[in-house]
C-alpha cells in the first residue's frame, strides 16, 4: 500500500445514478460516509446534466483537492477519472479516486469488503494503492481521433450493445434497474441476443493477427463485468496486463450458454472462445461500431487498447 494520501478530498454524488434514486441512497448513509473523512472534506450533490468537467477542474486547480470519492455507478466513476486524467496530462499532478456504490453495477468497489447500511465502499483515503489504467484511442464518427481511458473493463460485440441498452432503457427495463438490477442486465442481454449478428474484424495482439467474426469481446482490468457476471481470469490491478477474452462466430445458442457461465464466473474455453493476456491491442472493424468502456458507450473504429502502469492511486476497501 501507498503511504501516500490525499491533502484534501471531494464526494462527488451523482443524485441521478440509477434511475434518479441513488440520492435516497445518499441520504440514507450520508451522516456515516462523512465519518470516514476529514471535517475539511467537500462534498458536490448534483444531477445531469451537470458540467462536472469544469467543477473538477475547479476544485483540482484552485482548491488543493487531489481526493475523488464518486458517488455513483460505474459510469460516473468513468466520466470523473476521464476528466481528471485530461487535467492530470496537462497539469502533471496526481490524485486519488475512490468510490460509493450508488449505481446500478458497481463492478469499481468489487470484491466489495466494506459496507455501510448495506451499500458497498472503497473510500479507505489513508490505504491507496497504485493502479493501473486501460487506455483506449479510435476514429469516431466525425472522423475524429479520440481517446479514453477506463478502470474496470472495455468491450465489444454483443456485451457493448447491451450496455447500450442498458444505458437506454425502455419502461420495463428502467423500472427493472430501480428495483431488481440483475434482472435487468439479464433482460439487456437476452433483448440483444435476439437481434445481435456477429461482424467481421481483425485483432491484432501477442504479435498475433487474427480475423474473426467477432461475437463478444471484453478488455479487462477487473473480472467483474455487470452484476454478478464475472470472467475466470487471474488479472490484478497493477499486473501491467489486460485480460483478453473473445468468442468468434457464435451461434445465438452458444451465446445463452456464455452468459449462463459467466454467471457462474466460468468462461470456457474453445475452438470459438479464446482467453489471452496482453498488453495491447489493435482491433479493426469494418465499420463503426459500439465501443463499451466502464459502462459508457460510443461509436468508432481503427480501435488501439494499451495499458498504463501504475498511473493513478486507488483508495482501498
């Protein structure tokens, strides 16, 4: 662990998390979230859309905060390392991320080890550790080079769409991730499964090329890609790898059967499913296509994944 810690700490709540209900969940724990900090801790309440790029920055420059703690998804999680990655590329000033699962996955906080009335934490300021990054650049679709980075996981293929979905709920999907959060990724996923075709790409990792009917792909940093779905790999936070784990041309059958492993935390591997761990990788499809990083999606291709070692400090859980 760190002996390093945060001169001054921020909680970041985002009241529109899950549907709009993680504020109830904020002030159900908030009085004992607060116990943990410093009395000098800040705390920004807020719902989207919200200019979060300009109050990080605000506070990482003009108010000596280096401590994050989001309150939030995954998502939000997502949107609060990104902007301060830009800032930290720019300014060269480290900080410290933590987070309050208030969101509807959660995968950050996993294995979850801490709680307060039942919702997972990771906002140990005084234990940080060294974390690697996922880092992710592509052509979007106004032909622009954009970049990302991501803590968890990355995807694409069918687990890419569903996050799209999941993102986009309709009626019965959104009341599904108020109240019962597993059947409501379980019902993205099936809902994709039905429509989803595979789609050509070529994937070039390990000094491998590869050409694929690309099914499913997932980047990893943490085996715990939504709810209780988790891959098998042994990937640490600060191993420097990715885990690399992709189904070529599978069958919508074979992809019922994928997600009932995963669900069981198995990804078997065969003639169709491949596991790696890598550094970097190039993926090539034909067109744009959704690309899925800590839950957010976009659009893009001409797609370069690589990993940052030991960039930012984690608080621990």
């Amino acid at each position: 662990m760190s002996k390093n810690i945060p001169s001054k700490i921020a909680i970041l709540v985002n009241k529109s998390a899950r549907q709009g209900t993680a504020g109830k969940e904020w002030s159900r724990i908030r009085k004992e979230v607060l116990n943990y900090f410093p009395a000098k801790t800040l705390i920004i309440e807020y719902e989207t859309p919200y200019d979060i790029d300009k109050a990080l920055e605000n506070m990482y420059l003009n108010e000596g905060v280096d401590g994050f703690v989001s309150a939030g998804g995954d998502g939000s999680i997502n949107i609060v390392l990104n902007a301060l990655m830009n800032l930290k590329d720019k300014f060269k000033k480290q900080f410290f991320l933590g987070g309050i699962a208030l969101g509807s996955s959660n995968d950050f906080v996993k294995p979850s080890k801490t709680w307060i009335n039942s919702i997972p934490i990771k906002i140990d300021w005084k234990n940080n550790q060294l974390t690697d990054l996922g880092f992710i650049s592509f052509k979007d679709i106004n032909g622009n080079e954009t970049t990302k980075y991501f803590l968890i996981n990355a995807s694409l293929g069918i687990t890419a769409q569903a996050n799209y979905l999941f993102n986009k709920p309709n009626k019965i999907l959104a009341k599904l991730k108020q109240y019962w959060v597993q059947g409501a990724i379980l019902y993205a996923a099936l809902k994709t499964i039905l429509t989803y075709k595979s789609y050509d790409a070529i994937l070039e990792y390990n000094g491998e090329k590869k050409a694929i009917e690309l099914s499913n792909l997932a980047v990893i940093k943490s085996p715990y890609i939504s709810g209780n779905l988790k891959y098998e790999q042994d990937i640490k936070c600060n191993d420097h790898f990715f885990g690399l784990n992709y189904c070529d041309d599978l069958s919508r059958f074979d992809l019922v059967v994928t997600l009932y492993e995963l669900m069981k935390g198995k990804f078997k591997v065969s003639s169709k499913k491949k596991t790696f761990k890598i550094k970097s990788l190039d993926i090539t499809p034909q067109d744009f296509v959704p690309i899925e990083t800590d839950g957010e999606i976009c659009l893009g291709k001409e797609i370069c994944f690589r990993v940052i070692p030991e960039e930012i400090y984690v608080m621990g859980n």
